[in-house]
C-alpha cells in the first residue's frame, strides 16, 4: 500500500522503494466526491477523478511477474505525467512495482506484448486524427519498443491475443452505423490493415476482452449498465459477429468494470472496482463467468 501519510501533499504521492516494506496505513487517496469516468466516452477504459481534483486514476490488471493470475494495477495521471503502481497479489499489501511512463492525457493500456509470459505497459492517445501506440516490455521507465499509428479519433483501443500466438496486440472499436458495436483487431504491434473486422453489441456498450474458455485466445464482450442497478455482461468466444455465449450481471452501475484470470487457472471472468466511503480502493474479483458473490475482496 501507498502509505497515506504521502497524500497530505495534497494531490499526489511518489512512493519511493522503501515504500513495499511499510505497512498498510491508508487508502491510495485521501479527498471526497469520487466518480467513475471513461475515456473515450463509453469505452472500458475506466478511471477515478475526484471533485477537489483534474487527476485521474486509470483501474488495470495484468500478470505482472508471469504466475499466471492476473492482479491489480493502477496508473496515476497527476497532471503532467502518468505514474504507475502494480501489485502482484489480488489483496491489500504494499504496492509492489512503482514507475513512471507516460505523460499526462495518455490512455493506459496492458499487454504481453513480446509473448514471454508477463504483462506490461503500453499507452495511446489520438494525436490529430491517428491514434499513436507506445508499447514497452518492461514494467519500468524507459522508452518504447513499439511505436506506431492505428485507428483514429472516435475509436476506443482494446488488446489482447487474437490468434493464439501467445503475444497480445492491438485493436479499436467504435461505435457504427445501425447502432452496433464496430471492432476492428490486428495481428501485430505496427500500423496496417485489421485482420478481423465484424461487429458485436450495442453502440453505446463498452468493449471488454478476456480469455473466456481458456483456448488461449481472447474473445470479446460488451458491458452495460441496467436498470437493476447491476453491470449486464455479454461474453463471446469468438471474434465474429454473432449471440453472445455468456450472459449475467455482475457489479455495480458506475463502479469500473475489470476482466482477468484471478486464480491462475486458465481463463479470465469479471470484477469490478469502486471508490469507497473512506476512499479505498474497493476490488471484487469473481472466478466464475457467471453472476454471485466475489472470490476476492479487498482494498488498495
């Protein structure tokens, strides 16, 4: 945990190395007013911001040091840069890799992608009208491995491994004609043509991706929100339009949604992650793609 004795800064903390020795002592912020925001608007791209604040706290998840189970991240946009804390445990502890890459108004996202098992980090932002990628395969500071351009204004990025090479790469969706979830995926780090495209959901819906059955490569999904106060989830195998293969509700409406293989065993299913009352983060991870209770709660 970040202690939060470092948030009487005011806005932010820069937890130094001797930081992952010290105990829990607080929530990662101290202020009030906490609301879920996506960006780009409608994507699952989701962060907290907090009314006394411009700052942005980016929710991820990966498989940092390559165990095989997904755990938390958060990536902090402080205003000018993009600060990023990993844990590798989904429970309450010391952060355990803090770095800073990215500047400020970049969109964070996570991959594997150079196949050698473990996650790492990479950001987007659309300069003009192309979207420019800067992926790294380290979770450190340091410059990019891959840099290019793909997909333009209006599109909401998404990653992950397409085709079963063991390397995750890009994709984008958007919003199209007739009201329906437009996704367009490519087989490699680089600018270039998609290599699927179809359609799948809502236009309004947000895009998720996972490993749904454990075949080793990722499918789709859309997450919306319901009347009933609960997150609709709607999975899908393969990457071609048609029915969804799993449906259910799990989380809460404008908490932020969260794919990952929690527990290692082959597969990823839903969490969801939301600001508490005393400003915890709060992470309720399920191993089951199907609604119920979380298999893991905690907070950071």
């Amino acid at each position: 945990m970040i202690p939060a004795a470092l948030a009487a800064l005011g806005l932010a903390f820069s937890p130094t190395a001797a930081a992952a020795d010290e105990p829990v002592e607080g929530p990662l912020r101290e202020s009030v007013g906490a609301e879920a925001g996506h960006a780009p608007l409608n994507s699952s791209t989701c962060y907290y911001y907090f009314d006394d604040s411009p700052e942005a706290w980016w929710i991820v998840s990966g498989d940092w040091d390559g165990d095989g189970d997904d755990t938390p991240g958060i990536a902090y946009d402080n205003g000018s840069s993009l600060r990023w804390f990993l844990w590798n445990e989904n429970a309450s502890g010391p952060v355990d890799h803090e770095f800073g890459y990215g500047s400020t108004g970049y969109i964070p996202v996570v991959g594997d992608w150079n196949g050698d098992g473990r996650d790492t980090v990479g950001i987007t932002r659309v300069f003009g009208t192309a979207m420019r990628w800067q992926l790294r395969n380290d979770i450190s500071s340091g410059p990019a491995d891959y840099a290019f351009s793909y997909g333009s204004f209006g599109y909401w990025p998404v990653t992950g491994d397409w085709n079963d090479d063991g390397r995750d790469t890009i994709g984008i969706a958007r919003a199209y004609s007739g009201g329906v979830l437009r996704w367009q995926l490519r087989n490699s780090n680089s600018a270039g043509s998609a290599s699927n495209i179809f359609n799948f959901g809502r236009d309004t819906d947000w895009p998720i991706v996972g490993d749904w059955n454990n075949d080793g490569r990722d499918g789709i999904a859309t997450v919306r929100p319901t009347d009933s106060g609960e997150y609709r989830w709607q999975l899908r195998n393969s990457l071609v339009s048609g029915n969804p293969t799993h449906v259910f509700n799990y989380g809460i409406n404008d908490s932020c949604v969260v794919p990952g293989d929690w527990d290692g065993a082959g597969g990823d299913s839903p969490g969801f992650v939301y600001v508490d009352a005393d400003n915890w983060f709060v992470w309720e991870l399920r191993n089951s793609r199907s609604a119920g209770g979380p298999d893991y709660w905690f907070q950071l």
